[in-house]
C-alpha cells in the first residue's frame, strides 16, 4: 500500500520539487532516530500521523515560529502526547528556534525541551501539556471556545483562528472525550478540527480487543460535522480539512493509518507503539523509505521544502499585527491578552471587605463567594464563570451575566453541563488560550471526576480557580457520596495548587483576591453549604489569608494550647478556646488556616509565632492525613475517621464528635498530658475552689 511513499529522498539536486510523502519522511526518521537514541518512546504515532501532519503543517496551520505566542494563531493540541517526536520533529523541521537538533538528540532526557509529553511552557509552540489520554481533546474545546468569544468581543478582524487537535484510539476511548465531543457538539463550536489517527491499535493490540463503537456515528450523534479519509493519502487529508474549516460545527476527521508506517515489520502492530524499533528495523525502515541520510540529518531539499512551510505564516501574522496597530480594540485587546487584571478588581474587593465589617452577615462561604464574584465581575468582564450542571448550589452565576448557548458566544457563564472533567480540562483551554480567567463549580466531593484537568492546571502553572462548594459533612442530608472526607488530603497533595478553605465571608473575599493574583497558580476554594459567622475580630485592611495562617485569637498570657481550624470549624475552635478559658481556666489560642501551601511559604519565624510553642488541636470535618505537619508529635486532632452519614448537618456534627466540646475536650487532656499541666492544674484547682 502507498508505495509511492517510498521514494529515493536523498538525491543531490537541491532544486527539484519535493513531495509531501518526502516531507512526511523526515518525519518518520527524526521520530525513530529520536526514540533510539533515547532508547525510549513511541516511534510509531508519529510514523503513522506523519502524512496528515505534513498536510496539517504546510498547507492549513496558522502559525509562525519567530513570533510563537502571536495570538491570532492558530492552536495546535497533540491530544495523544505520547507521540511527542512528531510535534518536535515538527517544530524543528518548521524553524522553531528552541528546537535544534541537539534537542532531538537529547529526547527524553533530564532537562532537555523534548520531554516525554509535550509539556507546556518546556518548548515554544506546545500549546498544552498532554499525555494523559483525552486531555487535549477536552482542552482544546477551551482553546476553540475562547476563540469563539473573543473574537466575539473583538471581531474577525482581531480574533480569527482554528483550533486543531490529533486525537488517537486511546483519547477516544477515554470517558473525558465524551464529555468534551457532547459538550463541543452541542455549542456548535465550529473551529474545531479533530484528526484521528485510526490506526486501530493501541498498547494492548488491536482497539478490537476493547472496543467496536463506531466513532464517526458517535460524533455525528453529538452534532459533529464527520469524514473518513485514508491518512496517507495528502490530497484526501487535505480536501477533507478544507471542508472542516467551512463547516458550521466542529468537525472529526478519521485518518485511516498505519502506526509505525514505514517500519517494514512492525509496522500495523502494536510493537511500534512505545519502543524503540531496533537498529536493525530502524535500518530496513531507512531502505523502505528510501532515506539514506544518516541520523538526524534531513537532506537539503527536504529541509528547505520544511524551512518554506515554516515561513508561511509570517505574511499573515504581520498584516494582522498591522491590523492590531490600526484597530480601534487595540488597548482593549491587549488588556484583555494580558495576564493581569485590572486594579479596579482589586480595589472593588477591598471596598466590599471594609462594607463586610460593618454588616458582619452571617452566609455561608459559598454565598460569600458568590457576594465577592458579584463584586469582581462588576469590575471586569474577564472572568468567565461556570458551573458542572450545580450553578444554583456553587451560586457560581453573577446578576446579569449571560450565559454562552449554541452558535451565540457572547456570554460569559458557561454551564458545562454534568461534566466535571471536560469542565476542568475545558478551563485549562481557556487559561491557555489567554483573554480569559475561568471558574468552574461543582461539589467539593466530585473534584474525584476532574482529578486529571485539576492536576494539568497545577502542573501547567494556570490560573483556574475551582469553586468547590458543600465542603464536608456540613452539606447534611445528601449523606456520604456527597460528603467529602479524603478531598481536602488529595487537593493538598497536589504540587503548585492553592486549596483555600475560608471561614467566613471576610476570609473568602480574601481568598478570591489572592486566586485572581496568583497567575501561575491555580486554586480550589473549598466553601461551605451551612452559615458561618463572622470571625475575624478587627477591621483590617491587610490580606490576612495571603499569609495563609494567622492568629485570630490570642490568650492575654502565655498560651495553654493553640486550636489549629479551618472553614467552618474555626467557628468551633473559638467557641472551644471561650469553653476553655470559662470552665477550665485554660488559655487556648486561636489559628485559622485557609491555605496551607501560602502559610508554607512563610518565613519560618512567622509560622512559628502563629503556631505557638504550646501543644496543638486541630478542628477539621476532613480527614486527619497532613495536619500532623502543623500538629508537631504531641498533637490531637478532631476531624473525620471515616465517611459521613446522611442526616441534618447539626445532628452529624454532634454524631463524628467535631464539636467545642469535643475539641476542649481535647485540648484538656493534651494540656493535662504535657508539662504545662502543672501551671494549668493549679489555675482549675484555685478556680474549683
Ligand atoms: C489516561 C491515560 N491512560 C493510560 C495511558 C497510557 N497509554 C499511553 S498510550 C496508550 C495507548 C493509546 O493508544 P492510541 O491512542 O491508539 O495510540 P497509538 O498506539 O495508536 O499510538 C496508553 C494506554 C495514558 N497515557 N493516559
Ligand atoms: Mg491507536
């Protein structure tokens, strides 16, 4: 099949046309080169993608390597990132200045640009990490729908570009791609063009061993515009992404292909998926293909016929820039392009604080979300908010924001449906794209079903904030699948995310402040469904949660014990200190925690000045993994053993025992416990008598 693909490349007229099956080549061979070298990854994505690539790359992508971040480009997701030697192949082929040679030399190797996965932020031009199968794909939804909506905001003129992803068996199969392709269908996002590399193998063997759902009658199903082309087959790739382009939807594009093509005997199997192909089958490869060039070398015509590819763009991307100098949007495009928001948003918060000291109310911190969110989108309008299908519990929609509906961008509030995963995958494509600092809600528990899109927001370094309301057993009646317990744990657990859990709506305002500041950190505001109380005693101006733990409450002498609390238990831990100090003439300090990882952070001077030297409780509905940092070896701590239990907050309160009472308790026989005993025996006594 295709033997025309199998041409002699390594001729030394340097005039003579070259075919795109000789551009593919270069393709195939700085792949598995690369893999051999590395002694490790997946030479046969590439191989088989290598054609609709070509197609992809010299004749349809928006792009220009001088000017990577130029935003008028298109955006390129390699969704089945274990093919990463194809986009580096590319990118070096294209004339991407970090891409050299001596990169693809080093593949996979500590430090180098080529890592494993395409990693955002390593090369320029990776547009997304990717790597955990349908990741891309539903954050390429993102990616084409802050296209839709800026170019909304900012017209044709400014704003007009494809979103391209190559999918392959694998981000098909998983659940994730469901969500996205529904949600992507169902908006009529035009724009987005999916290449699925067909190739009908995956790691285990034939897809067959798993799987026999027809994909194109899938996507039809969910509003998709569909066609099946043969992948090496250029003008048929091509014809059928034009038609992609047009189309009023987004659109799929099955590429019939061979993984490893070109590998003689391995090719078409699953042993040219993820290692090396052996010199010895990397040799008959080189005489199939007809390429006689030695490792990572290109021959000259073909590197010539890449280097013009890469130069296409550059026409396009100055006329826009042009376009840009003379557009009447263009303070208000690069306002909008531009990471920081505007200090208004900042200085509104601020007001609403001061107004919260006076009106003191009483709301639960995900009211209090909603009241800071109020505030914010008053001031800006680059936020845009959503929820997974739980808008009315997340209290996530703001007064007057409109929501996003098929084929009408416009809005700003997105309602993401039942998807949580595509919901947080979907934000990361919106951060990524830039114009647009997305929220998404849904319950703290469900956080379990965006885990992947949560992980690649911290590890891209995106500002996605996570409204996380019904934060513990407080949410009552809904009972233990609702409930979270272990969440708090795996939030905290995970590297470069702020988890804030305020205790009232002075605590929350703040901690949406510092989520809007952090531009390379994502954060998950954990809130809760019942009322809290204002805590905070003082009128202050100064971001207290910023320092991520502060004293709320201090003893007039030395302190007995210091109650470590978050959320809603910070109202019980001062209800425990008022218990102590009344009934057992013990001077119990008051800390609340919002954020761990900010109080982390702290000169070590100040945690110790917060944390005290007395013996620590901690108060937390959540499990006990982690506070032993902050607890020290004498610690207790009141909290969750195990899942919650379905009855009315107050009644489950009392039943797991997280109560002033049961936290004084604690204390008590901490205190008793330790040395300070003596002293505090003596007080109780002298109060007994
Ligand atoms: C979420 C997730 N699960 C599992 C893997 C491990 N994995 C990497 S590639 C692959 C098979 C993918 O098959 P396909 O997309 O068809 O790729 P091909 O073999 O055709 O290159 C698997 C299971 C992964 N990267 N991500
Ligand atoms: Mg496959």
């Amino acid at each position: 099949m295709h033997e025309s693909n199998f041409v002699a490349s390594s001729g030394l007229d340097h005039t003579r046309e070259v075919s795109p099956h000789e551009m593919a080549n270069a393709i195939r061979v700085l792949a598995m080169d690369a893999v051999e070298r590395a002694k490790s990854g997946h030479p046969g994505m590439p191989m088989g993608m290598a054609d609709v690539a070509t197609v992809l790359f010299t004749r349809f992508l928006k792009f220009d390597p001088l000017d990577p971040a130029w935003p008028d480009r298109d955006r390129f997701v390699l969704s089945a990132g274990h093919g990463s030697m194809l986009q580096y192949a590319l990118h070096h082929l294209l004339g991407y200045v970090d891409m050299t040679v001596e990169e693809l030399q080093r593949f996979r190797q500590l430090g180098a640009r080529t890592a494993g996965h395409p990693e955002h932020g390593h090369a320029l031009g990776i547009e997304t990490t990717t790597g955990p199968l349908g990741q891309g794909l539903a954050t390429a939804v993102g990616m084409a729908l802050a296209e839709r909506m800026l170019n909304t905001r900012f017209g044709d003129e400014i704003v007009d570009h494809y979103t391209y992803v190559i999918a392959g068996d694998g981000c098909l199969m998983e659940g994730i791609s469901h969500e996205a392709i529904d949600f992507a269908g169902h908006l009529a996002l035009k724009r987005l063009i999916v290449l699925w590399d067909d190739n009908r193998i995956s790691i285990d063997g034939p897809t067959a061993l798993s799987t026999s759902t027809d994909q194109l009658t899938r996507f039809q199903a969910c509003g998709w515009q569909v066609e099946s082309v043969d992948g090496h087959e250029p003008e048929q790739v091509a014809a059928a992404l034009a038609r992609a382009k047009s189309a009023d939807r987004p659109s799929l594009v099955a590429c019939r292909t061979v993984i490893g093509y070109g590998a003689p005997n391995k090719e078409g199997s699953e042993t040219a998926h993820g290692a090396p192909l052996g010199q010895a089958e990397v040799d008959a490869a080189r005489i199939r293909l007809g390429w006689s060039a030695s490792p990572f070398v290109v021959p000259e015509p073909i590197k010539t016929a890449w280097s013009r590819a890469g130069e296409r763009g550059r026409i396009d991307r100055m006329a826009w820039q042009e376009r840009l100098a003379n557009s009447q949007h263009r303070h208000a495009f690069l306002q909008a392009m531009s990471s920081y928001l505007p200090s208004r948003v900042f200085e509104q918060l601020q007001e609403h604080k001061r107004a919260l000291f006076v009106k003191k109310p009483t709301v639960a911190t995900r009211k209090a979300s909603e009241m800071a969110l109020t505030v914010i989108n008053e001031a800006t309008d680059r936020l845009i908010g959503g929820s997974a299908d739980l808008t009315h519990s997340n209290l996530t929609i703001t007064k007057g924001a409109i929501s996003i509906k098929p084929r009408e961008f416009s809005g700003r509030y997105i309602h993401y449906g039942v998807r949580e995963h595509a919901m947080g995958a979907a934000m990361n494509g919106l951060a990524l794209h830039g114009g647009f600092v997305p929220y998404g809600g849904t319950f703290l528990v469900f956080t379990d079903y965006a885990r992947g899109a949560i992980r690649l927001s911290a590890l891209m370094r995106q500002r996605v904030i996570y409204v996380l309301t019904h934060d513990s057993i407080g949410l009552g009646e809904d009972g233990p699948t609702h409930q979270p317990v272990e969440h708090l744990a795996m939030l905290r657990a995970t590297p470069n995310l702020y988890v804030f859990r305020p205790a009232d709506a002075i605590e929350t305002a703040e901690c949406w402040e510092i989520a809007l500041r952090s531009r390379e950190t994502p954060s998950a505001l954990c809130l809760s469904r019942q009322n809290l109380p204002v805590v905070r005693p003082a009128d202050n101006d100064e971001n207290l949660c910023a320092r991520g733990a502060y004293v709320l409450y201090e003893t007039e002498g030395e302190r007995d014990v210091t109650l470590l609390a978050t959320g809603s238990e910070v109202e019980i831990a001062l209800n425990a200190a008022k218990l102590l100090a009344a009934e057992h003439a013990v001077q119990a300090a008051v800390v609340s925690m919002p954020c761990w990882e900010l109080f982390e952070s702290q000169p070590i001077s100040y945690r110790q000045e917060v944390l005290g030297r007395a013996p620590r409780v901690a108060a937390e509905a959540a499990s006990r993994l982690g506070w032993d940092r902050w607890l020290g070896e004498i610690g207790a701590f009141v909290g969750m053993t195990g899942f919650g239990a379905s009855a009315p907050a107050k009644a489950l309160y009392e039943h797991f025992a997280i109560t002033a009472e049961a936290v004084s308790k604690a204390a008590l026989s901490l205190v008793c416990r330790v040395g300070a005993a003596d002293s505090v025996a003596a007080r109780i006594l002298e109060k007994q008598n």
